[in-house]
C-alpha cells in the first residue's frame, strides 16, 4: 500500500544522492543546462569527464553508473529519469539509447591507461 502522504511525482526514496557521490558530482558536473552547447553531446561529456578525471574518480563514477543502471533495471525510463534530475542532480532528460551510450562510453574509457 502507498503512502498518501508522499507525492506521486517523487522518486522512491531508495534511490538517494548518498547512495551515488560521485556519479552525482559527474551528473552535477557535466550534464547541467548547457551541456550541448560545452559539450555537443552525452557522449562528448562523457568521454571529457574521463580527459578530466583521476583515475580514482573515473573508476568511482563508472562504479556507481554500473550500480546504478543495475539498480533501476526494473524501472521505467520516466522513472529513471525522475531519479537523475531529481536526487542526483542531471540537467539531461536521457532516452534508453542515452543510457546505453553512457554506459559504453564509460566502459570503453575504463579500460584505457590514463595520464593520472
């Protein structure tokens, strides 16, 4: 049975900001508002953010992406999407193809040696 007292348009809170630092920093950090005008595209940001990024941080993002896809699997992409513009700060309303993209770009990029 559902809470009444809980809005129908928030995420559940099993998802949090805690749940996912440093994706949220990554969501925070590269896919704000002007994102296509710095950017040009999901990919473009990603694959800048791991340019960017430590090592250390790279890992700590794909980390979390993994968990993250993983936790939401069973949810639907409005879903989803409530969740990353919501807790975890995007600006980018993402489609499935979105997703996988992300998710590819950041495997491909995990597994190339860094400068850091």
């Amino acid at each position: 049975m559902s809470d009444p007292l809980l809005p129908k348009d928030r995420p559940p809170a099993t998802i949090t900001a805690a749940d996912f630092p440093a994706l949220r920093s990554f969501l925070r950090g590269y896919f704000h508002q002007d994102m296509k005008d710095e950017y040009g595209s999901l990919e473009e940001a990603v694959r800048e953010f791991c340019a960017d990024a430590s090592t250390e941080e790279h890992a700590a993002v794909a980390k979390d992406w993994s968990r993250f896809i993983e936790r939401t699997k069973s949810k639907s992409l409005e879903e989803i999407n409530r969740i990353l513009t919501g807790p975890l700060g995007s600006s980018c309303i993402l489609s499935g193809e979105d997703l996988d993209r992300i998710s590819a770009a950041l495997s491909r990029t995990s597994r190339k040696p860094g400068p850091h």
